[in-house]
C-alpha cells in the first residue's frame, strides 16, 4: 500500500506546481499563486500551518493538485499562526482578492508596499488581466485585423530595472 503525498512532504517547487496545477487557466487564481511563490514569504509558511490542501483526485498530468484554504487566512494571522511584515502581510491580502474575491483597499494596500513588493503585486495584476496572453493586432490594406507576435505580460515577474 502507497501513502498518498502530504502538503508537508512537498518541497517548495512541488508545491507550487500543485498550487499552479489546480489554479490552471484562471488567471487571477494563478495570480495569487505566482505572487506567493515570487515572494518567496508565504507558500513555506502556510504550508507548515496546514493552510494548504492536497488532492491527488483530477490531476491531469499525474502530479498532485494543491489550494490555499484561503477563508481560513484571517484567523491565522489574528491568532499570531501566520506573521510577516507589513508588505508581506499586504501581499497575502491581495493574493486572497485575486484567488478569493475578497475585498481590499487598493489604497492602503499599494501604498504600504516596499518596491520590491509593489512590483510583485503589479506583475500579479497584470497576470490577472491576461497580459501574457495579449497580441498585437495589425490591420492589412483593407482594415482586417491580424494577430501578430505576442506582446508579453505588461510587467514581467523579474525585479524591475
């Protein structure tokens, strides 16, 4: 008899591939995951507070599916479970408004973020929008539009220059 994989048995690469696995084509879901794991903060620290759950059921690719149990993210932090600093803490919030649809204010979110934060958070929105996917459109001589090249996310996930 095989044991099924745990969360805690992941290493952080397996992990995000399951958490990328099952968020997979919905863009603002896949957003949070990539602004948690370019962060590089949260996905070691909710993993080792059991707020990530795995499933073994529906893998396409033979490899486990994995979610953030996102509704159960204020407790944690209220209760001293899960802590970082400000902009960490910031980053958590609007990873859970991409994945989750909870509310934040983007205000007071951006404007405690440090830079380094803030381009992780901008890289993340642009995810959301589909910016990766987006192309450039070219029309011919009779006003037909044509796809062309695809034009890349509008702010990579790398440090900014």
């Amino acid at each position: 008899m095989f044991d099924e994989p745990r969360v805690a048995d992941l290493d952080l690469t397996a992990l995000e591939g399951a958490l990328l696995r099952a968020a997979v084509g919905d863009y603002a879901a896949e957003a949070a995951i990539l602004l948690l794991a370019n962060d590089g903060h949260w996905l070691p620290r909710l993993q080792a507070a059991g707020l990530i759950t795995i499933a073994l059921d529906g893998a396409l690719d033979g490899g486990p599916w994995a979610a953030v149990l996102w509704p159960e993210l204020d407790c944690a932090l209220r209760t001293g479970v899960l802590t970082g600093t400000s902009s960490q803490r910031r980053l958590l919030r609007a990873a859970a408004s991409l994945a989750d649809g909870r509310s934040v204010d983007l205000g007071d979110l951006a404007a405690g973020l440090d830079r380094p934060a803030l381009q992780l958070l901008l890289a993340a929105l642009s995810h959301a929008a589909g910016s990766h996917e987006h192309r450039a459109v070219h029309h011919d001589a009779d006003g037909v539009p044509h796809d062309a090249e695809l034009l890349g996310p509008i702010v990579p996930w790398g440090p900014a220059d």
